[in-house]
C-alpha cells in the first residue's frame, strides 16, 4: 500500500514537469523563424486568401496563449492535433514512427547492460590488471565519442570496406515477412532484422555501455571492500559466492539510477542514429517537423518523449524497493 501511494505520489509530481516541457516546447516552436504555412505551399502558386484560410484552419491566427490553451485542452482529451506538413494526425505518424526508434532503443539498452555489467565486474575483481586496464580505456572511449561519429566509422568498416552488413534501413520483426521481397519465413525476417539493428545497436549502445562499464567497476570495488565482505571471507566463504551474493547486489543500486536517467540521453542519441543510417524513426520524424516548422509535430513528440522519461524515472525509483529491502517508501519505524 505504501508502494502504491507513493507511485501516485510521484505520477501526481509528473504534472507540473510535464505542463513546463509543455510551455517551453510550445513558446520555442511558435517563436522561431519560418512560417509552417508558407513552408507547406513552398513551390506552389497561392494567394493570400488561401494562406489565411490554412491559417484559420490550424488556429495560426489567433493569440499565442489562446493556441496553447486549445493545444492543452485537446491534449487532456488525447488529441495532439494535425500535422500541418503531412496533413495527418499527429498521433498517427507518431505510431508509425514509434516501433522502429523503441526497437533501436530497447536493442542499445539490452547491448550495454549485457556487455557493462559483466566486464564491470572483472574489471573490479581484476583491479589494476591488465584486463581492468584494458575496460578502463575501453569506457573512456565510449564516453567520449560521439554515437553518430561511432555510427559513420561502423559503416565504413564493416558495411563499405568489409561488405558484411547493410549500413541503412531496418526490417521490422513485427511485419509479415511477405512484405519484403526475398523473404519466406519469420526466421529470415529475424535474421534480417538483427543484421540491420547490429550496427545502429553497437553505434547507439556504446555510450550507455561505458557508463554503465564505469559504475559498475567503481561500485564492485566498494563493495568487495565492505566489512560484510571480509566478515564472509573470514567464514571461508568461496569468492565465487561473495561475488554473487554479497557483493554484487548491493552495487546495482546506481546501475538502476543510471539506466532509468539515461533514458533522455538515448532517446537523443537515436535522433541522430537514425539521421545516420537512414532509420524511419521517430528520431527523422522529429528533425523534419523541426525543418517544417510544424509546431503540432514537435509538440507531440516532445510531450511523447518527455513523458516517456518521467515514467522511465518513476520505475526506476519504484525498482530501489526490489533490489534493496533497506529502501522504503514513506514508512516509519
């Protein structure tokens, strides 16, 4: 029960964070350069009658706070309004969009967390060896570069110089496999699928992967260094098992931290991973509204993905109670 309030406590909380992404989205928008309708009719012979009439039809003509309060009040109602580039709602290019970047992101996620953990954890329990060494330059590597700029180099290695893997597009598991020629069965679309995720996964993965890499080390080491460590060497405890159980899950408190505030920075991180290799995510979606100047697009996908975040933050808080019992929420002794 205590649990239960305080998720309703922090989804409460979540509101005024999410009217401010509003606000400032909304005023940054409007306020820039360009006009969305001229934008639209670029090319095109039009009059003035034509372009006011475009502009009553999104409310381009009324007071900046009145558009806001009809944008909010249709958003409680769940409507996030009409693109006026593609003419279309913006919940359903949003949907269109949205499997792909969740697929790269949960892939690049589910790369670093199996790829940090484990060399963190050598890493701690081989201090100041040459394996610790070797993850150590490893994670400041990763931590410095530029996911894109990992992105290009990735192509030129292994799709242009080697020929072994596409370097755009992406196959989406969740479509018959007929909708793609030369491909019979669900195991060659499978198998398309990772050859096309493998190389924006690695590209986008790779900054997660090192900071992950890096707190993992860093809390292994404090943990092996607990006094409820040496107590269970003292018994004879195998190392194995002080690995396992003593140590190791104590130190995944902050991994947890990390993983659930990373989440903007991978969001980021696949807007210019798709531009890259070419992904029709919600990533190209969004710097073509921005190009656009289709206010009603980067409206929906800015509350989209700042939502998205604060919910990511609200189960990584709520995960501290199952990894740790010393954690509690609002409870008195």
């Amino acid at each position: 029960m205590k649990l239960l309030k305080y998720t309703v406590y922090r989804l409460l909380q979540a509101i005024p964070v999410l009217i401010g992404i509003s606000v400032i989205t909304f005023l940054l928008a409007n306020l820039g350069p360009g006009d969305p309708v001229s934008l639209m009719l670029q090319g095109q012979e039009h009059s003035e009658e034509l372009v006011r009439s475009i502009e009553r039809r999104y409310g381009l003509d009324r007071p900046l706070h009145e558009r806001y309060v009809t944008y909010m009040a249709g958003l409680l109602e769940g409507d996030l309004g009409q693109s006026i580039h593609y003419q279309r709602p913006v919940s359903a290019l949003m949907m269109d969009r949205l499997g792909p970047t969740l697929l790269l992101v949960l892939s690049a996620y589910a790369f670093a967390l199996v790829t940090a953990i484990p060399l963190g954890v050598v890493a701690a329990n081989r201090r100041n060896e040459p394996t610790d060494h070797a993850s150590r330059i490893t994670a400041l590597v990763g931590v410095s570069t530029p996911s894109f700029w990992i992105g290009i180099v990735l192509i030129l290695i292994f799709a242009v110089k080697l020929g072994w893997l596409p370097s755009s597009g992406l196959y989406y598991p969740w479509r018959p496999p007929s909708s793609y020629p030369g491909i019979d069965s669900h195991l060659e679309l499978y198998y398309e699928t990772a050859r096309h995720l493998l190389l924006p996964m690695i590209a986008l993965g790779t900054l997660q992967m090192a900071t992950i890499m890096r707190v993992e080390r860093t809390q292994m080491i404090e943990s092996l260094q607990g006094e409820y460590v040496k107590l269970a060497r003292a018994y004879g405890v195998p190392e194995r098992t002080i690995l396992r159980k003593h140590a190791f899950n104590v130190a995944q408190l902050p991994i947890i931290t990390i993983v659930g505030l990373n989440l903007s920075t991978a969001i980021g991180g696949a807007v210019l991973t798709e531009t890259v290799f070419n992904i029709n995510g919600m990533g190209q979606l969004f710097i073509e509204a921005i190009k656009q100047n289709d206010y009603q697009l980067v409206m929906g996908i800015t509350m989209m993905l700042g939502f998205l975040f604060v919910v990511g933050v609200i189960i990584t808080d709520i995960s501290y109670a199952y990894v740790d019992p010393r954690v509690t929420y609002g409870e008195r002794d």
